[in-house]
C-alpha cells in the first residue's frame, strides 16, 4: 500500500509539473473565479464519456448552463467507447500515474465499485457537495464506499413495461390490466396475445441477462451478498426464481429471440413483439418508428411472485459522473455542483433534449417530468418512470457484477439445454467462489 501510495503522488507531482500555466493547488492556471476558498481554478476541465447521443449530448448541455455562471471555465468533453475510458482507468491507475487522466470521468454503475475500491485515492471525494438525501436511494450504493460520497448520479436506468395496446386490445387486455402484474400472470397474458395476434410477447438474447438484472433488483437481490463480495448463487432464491421464469417464457413459444443490438431494435419497431420490459433509456429507439405512435404505453414492470418483497420497479442500467484526484479537482466539483448535483432546471432541459431521467428528486416536479407524451397516447410517461425511480430497492452491484455474469450466461445456457436448475446453479456458485474470492 506505502509503494502504491508512493507512486499515486508521484504521478500527482508529475501531472502538476506537467501542466499548462504552472498552475496552484487549485488548478493548472488562474482565470479570478474563486472554489469558495479563495484558491484559483483552472481553466480547463476534461470530460471523458461515452455515447455522443445521450452522455455527451447531456455533459455538452451542462456545460452551455455552466457557462452562464462561470464563462472563464473552459470544458472539453472527450468522447471515449465506454470499453476504452475503462481500459485507458485501468492501465493509468495501474502504473501509478495520473498522467494523461481526466477531470471528470463517467462510468456505468455496474463498474463503479471496482474502481472505487481497487484505487481508493484516485478519486475526490464528493461528500461536501452531494446530498444524498435529494437522489434515489439505489444510485448512492454504487457511488460511495464507507459512507464516503465520490460519485454524482447521473442518469435512471429505471425500467418499466413498454407495451402494444392495440394487440393487447386484440387478445381481450387493456393497459389497466397490466398494473399490478407478476411475471407468471404475463406469462399467460403473452400466451393469450401470441394466440390470438401470431405476435411474440417479448424479444430475447439468451447471451444477454438484463432481464435477469431487472427481476433480481425488483427483489432487493444481486448476484453476491450485501457485501458485495461473496457470490450468492446457489441459494439466491429470487435469481432461481428469475431463471425458472426465463425459461418458461422461452419454453412457452411467446419469446421471439434475438442476438444483437439490431435485431433486438428492429423487433419492436417491426411490429413483432407487444411488450418491451427494460430501462427507460429505450424510449428514443421506441419513438423512432412514427408510425407507431398513438399505438404504444408504458407500464409498471411486472414483479416476482413467489419472493417476498418483490416490486414493480428496477433498474437496468445507468452511469454517474466521478472527479479524478488530479489537479484542477476543486474546480471540477465546482461545476458538477452546479449542474448535476443540484440544477433542477438543467434536468428539465436533459429531459427535453437529450431524453434524460435524472436521479434528483427535485428534478421530478418540473414542467418537463410532467408533460404528457403523444406518442404514448398522452401518457405521463417521464412522471411515471421518476416515481419507480424512487422505488427501486438498492442493492450493492459490488466488484465483480461482470465477471459473475460471464459464468451466468453459461449457467443459462446448461439450464436452457435441460440441466437441472439447482444443478446449474450449484455449478456456478463453485465457479465464482473460485474465480471471484
């Protein structure tokens, strides 16, 4: 840890020699705006992100309402595929050096633990300027370690049920019908659709298990323990109940499969399916096929029904914005404190811009959250997904919620091929205590 520490302030020292300006402890250069102790910011802010549709699209509006305040900060906003920002993380903290590393950097929830907590100094905490009460619950888990706030939740990868009403309609339901559903009543639902329109109830890659996220989160549960360390495989009963019911929509003949991003897109716009169970982050490629509109609605996701305390709500998905323990840190937390930690009018213009759903509470009793969407025959469907959001349980994605997942879709596999269940997950509970501890 001392040789570690060693190197992490190496890089710091090397990083501050290595900037424009020269620079105080503050920032690289001074442009007379104060971080509320009278040192100097810097000016200029790096941003790392992915996907120039919706996380740029968003850091990019923030920065246009920063600018309104603080216009002598300047903020670059660097597009990264989400795989390269974790590989150029790993390979920089692992040397030891901040040398080359961003101000700001964006990940996926999912991943956010491992960094944390395998490169404890590499990030500035975030307690001072991040209330936690004012963002739902589940987003702090991911974003602290030990009651220490590094993160700003970003985005809701809050799910809900997107539906056809017209071929429900054909098979005798209505939107009403789907309130306050589990997982074996849509089951039947999706056999009395399939019977009754030839259309399927639902698209699926057996290679991808965000379904199985979804139905575990709605029940409180996760892929190891509350520590989010040790795998809970084997006597994870709402993970077996969730592949039990995996397996029966694909045994009843309502799943229509599917194996890439495409094709999963192409089913729904093509008509072919009648529910799309996911996160809210879909409503863009929902909408994108106009001819549709007026025919779609949203519902609660459907929850377990033999777990206790299962919900209508969860998540899949979502990303928070972290700042480097690298020089111009201060001014760094600055800006994110200004937009993203507190502006509910700056979530307003995510939401009608970009299509963001914050995590801020406030956020949800703007005019945006509250407007009604025509293509979803006037629904309140922003309203709707920032409640759920709020009741989404928190659970701890830990270290390892991937590599896990690789010895799951395995698991699957066997199960879908006519192992036993408790067989198969037995068998992967021995591989992740293995692999994992």
């Amino acid at each position: 840890m001392k040789k570690l520490m060693s190197l992490l302030l190496a890089g710091v020292v090397l990083l501050s020699a290595c900037s424009s300006g020269g620079g105080t402890e503050g920032g690289s250069g001074s442009n007379g705006s104060s971080s509320g102790e009278g040192s100097a910011a810097p000016k200029e802010i790096t941003v790392w992100a992915w996907d120039p549709a919706f996380n740029i699209a968003a850091m990019n509006v923030a920065k246009e309402a920063y600018a309104q305040v603080n216009p002598d900060v300047t903020i670059h906003v660097v597009e990264n595929a989400q795989a390269d920002i974790v590989q150029k993380l790993n390979t920089g903290l692992n040397s030891g050096s901040t040398k080359g590393l961003p101000n700001i950097v964006l990940i996926e929830d999912y991943r956010a633990q491992s960094f944390l907590q395998a490169y404890p100094d590499s990030f500035y905490e975030l307690t001072d300027i991040v209330k936690v009460d004012d963002f739902a619950d589940y987003k702090i888990g991911p974003t602290s370690v030990d009651g220490k706030q590094y993160g700003v939740p970003f985005d809701s990868g809050v799910t809900g049920m997107y539906v056809r009403t017209d071929y429900l309609e054909q098979a005798g339901y209505s939107l009403d019908d789907l309130q306050d559903i589990d997982w074996k009543q849509y089951i039947e639902i999706g056999k009395a659709v399939k019977e009754k329109t030839g259309k399927n109830m639902i698209t699926l890659d057996p290679n991808d298990l965000g379904l199985i996220r979804m139905m575990i989160q709605s029940a409180g549960a996760w892929y190891t323990a509350e520590d989010g360390q040790t795998p809970t495989i084997a006597d994870n009963a709402p993970l077996k109940e969730a592949f039990e019911l995996y397996k029966e929509m694909m045994d009843s003949g309502i799943v229509k499969v599917n194996s890439d991003w495409s094709q999963f897109v192409g089913a729904f716009n093509s008509g072919e399916v009648a529910t799309v169970p996911t996160g809210n982050w879909i409503t863009p490629s929902i909408k994108a096929e106009a001819s549709q509109s007026g025919k779609w609605a949203v519902a609660p996701l459907p929850k377990l029904a033999a777990t206790e305390g299962s919900v209508h709500a969860s998540n899949l998905g979502g990303s928070s914005w972290y700042v480097m323990n690298v020089e111009g840190k201060e001014a760094a937390a600055e800006f994110l404190a200004k937009t993203f930690a507190s502006d509910t009018e700056l979530y307003q213009t995510l939401n009608t811009k970009v299509g963001v759903i914050g995590t801020l509470k406030a956020a949800a009793s703007g005019e945006a959250y509250a407007a009604a969407d025509e293509y979803f025959q006037g629904q309140k469907v922003v309203s709707d997904f920032a409640a759920w959001t709020e009741q989404i349980p928190n659970v701890n994605y830990g270290m390892n919620t991937y590599a896990i997942e690789d010895i799951m879709v395995v698991a699957m596999q066997a199960y879908l091929g006519g192992k036993d269940v408790e067989t198969v997950l037995k068998d992967a509970q021995a591989q992740a205590d293995t692999q994992i501890r």
